[in-house]
C-alpha cells in the first residue's frame, strides 16, 4: 500500500520528469546525428565527457556558468573529431563509436586520478541552484524545437534529405558532408546537456555515473521511430521504470536489491525485442557518402 501511495504521489510524477531529462537530451541529439545518416552510439560517451568536465570546469573556475559553456566547447570539438573519422574518412560508424565510448571511459577515469588523486569521484562542485531546472524545462520545449526545426525549416528538410537521399540532395545543391557534421554536433551539445543536468543534480561526478542512458537514449530514439514527440513518450517511459527504481529501494520492498536495480535495463530489453523488425530508419543512415 505504501508503495502504490508513493507511485501515484505528485512527486513520483515529479521524479519522472526530471529523470527524463538525460534520456531526452541524449535520444534528441542521436536522432538529430541519424537524420543526418550518421548512426552515434557514443552518446554515452559525449554524456560522460560533458559529465566530466562541467565538474572540473566548475571545481577550477568556481563558476558554473562559464563551466556549462566550457563543457559545450568541449562537445563540439569532441563531435568535430567523431565526424571526421566517421563522415570524412568514412571509418564504420559502429567501430568508431563503440571506440569513442571506451576512450572517453579511460580518459576520465585517467584525468580524474590525475587532478583529485580519486578514481571514483571528484569533491563536490557549487552549481547554480537553477540550472538542472533550467535544463529541464529546455529538454520539454525541445519537443516543440525539434519538430519547428526538423518539418519546418530548410534545415531540417536538407538535413533530414542528408539520411534518406545524399547523392539525390547532393544533386539538388546540399552540402551534404556539411549537414551531416551538423547533426552529429547538435547530438554533441545535446547530450552534453543530459550530462551537465546529471552532475548538477547530484553536485558531483562520479565514475559510471551515466549509468547506460545514452544506450538506452538510443533505444528510446529506436522505439519513437526517429520522431520528436514518440521519442519525448519513449523516454518518459524508461524514466517511469528508473523511478519506480528508486521508489521501491526507499521503500524497502521484499524484491531483491539485483533485481530492482536491474529493472530499467530489463525493460529497454524487453520493449525492444517487441519493436524489432517494426520501426524504419531513415534510408541512408549509417551508409558512408
């Protein structure tokens, strides 16, 4: 009874929309990246450098505002390099993010020892008290955002023309090569955000701490069939799962701790394997041009 109370209470709904936040964030910049026809599944890894140096940009300039612009300074050059070993030099778009994400895993494990002698987490960092808020109300407008950008303007349209026809666009006039390192920069500062908000939530960084959103961020993209607003429901579902987590370890439910831990990885398993063969990417995505 007391964890149906909780379940319905104002502040589990509460708790929902704030843990979709780095699903959103991460899902949206994926989905802008394979619009492009660049497939990214270093979305955990752009999430955990953006996690990363926020704190350690917070800790050594004392200033979290001038950390968030550092860390998205950070992103775009961490997503220029992504783009031009996957879209100029047409390396495998798979191999090269699976290699982003345990570069950037070994990096900051590395850097983390380096500058606060801890390979677990750094001190705690002074943040803006508004800013995981902020990001928030930035990832349920990006709702609207998204759907203006990618149906309604020229952008979206070359964009979106860039995953399902490059050599047809290029025909056309776009710069095709350009767009698609536009997508894959907006997945960067995108997701960089997911990171930002998770560190400003928690007031420090700490190893893992990302925790598999980016992989299932993805997976919510998969499921909303590469559209905003499918996408947005998508992550509220996993975000419902994640604070049911949450809801049942404070309870002190007779589950088993493993088990309960296990439960949004179990669902995005789960809900996958019932949309497999269901959803349709767009057509060129993580072909080489």
């Amino acid at each position: 009874m007391e964890i149906l109370s909780g379940i319905l209470s104002f502040t589990f709904l509460a708790q929902i929309f704030r843990m979709m936040t780095p699903y959103y964030l991460g899902a949206s910049g994926a989905n802008f990246s394979e619009r492009a026809g660049v497939i990214n599944i270093s979305i955990e890894g752009f999430m955990n450098m953006a996690a990363f140096s926020f704190a350690v940009f917070s800790i050594f300039t004392g200033n979290s505002i001038l950390a968030l612009v550092l860390c998205l300074i950070v992103n775009i050059i961490l997503s220029i390099v992504f783009s031009l070993f996957t879209v100029t030099l047409k390396i495998n778009q798979i191999v090269t993010g699976v290699g982003f994400n345990l570069l950037i895993a070994g990096i900051t494990k590395f850097l983390m020892v380096l500058f606060f002698s801890s390979s677990s987490n750094t001190p705690r960092i002074s943040v803006h008290p508004d800013m995981a808020f902020s990001i928030t109300l930035f990832a349920i407008a990006l709702i609207l955002i998204s759907i203006h950008l990618l149906y309604k303007t020229k952008f979206g349209l070359r964009l979106r023309s860039a995953g399902e026809n490059p050599w047809a666009a290029e025909s056309l006039g776009v710069k095709v090569m350009k767009y698609k390192y536009a997508g894959v920069i907006i997945s960067g500062l995108l997701s960089a955000l997911g990171g930002i908000w998770l560190v400003s939530s928690q007031n420090n960084y700490s190893d893992g701490m990302i925790a598999g959103r980016g992989y299932i961020a993805l997976a919510a993209m998969i499921i909303g069939k590469w559209k905003p607003l499918n996408i947005f429901f998508a992550c509220l579902m996993f975000a419902a799962f994640e604070a049911l987590e949450i809801t049942l370890q404070i309870s002190g439910a007779d589950i088993p701790t493993q088990l309960i831990q296990m439960l949004p990885y179990l669902i995005t398993i789960l809900v996958l394997i019932g949309f497999i063969g269901k959803t349709k990417p767009p057509a060129a995505d993580g072909i080489p041009y």
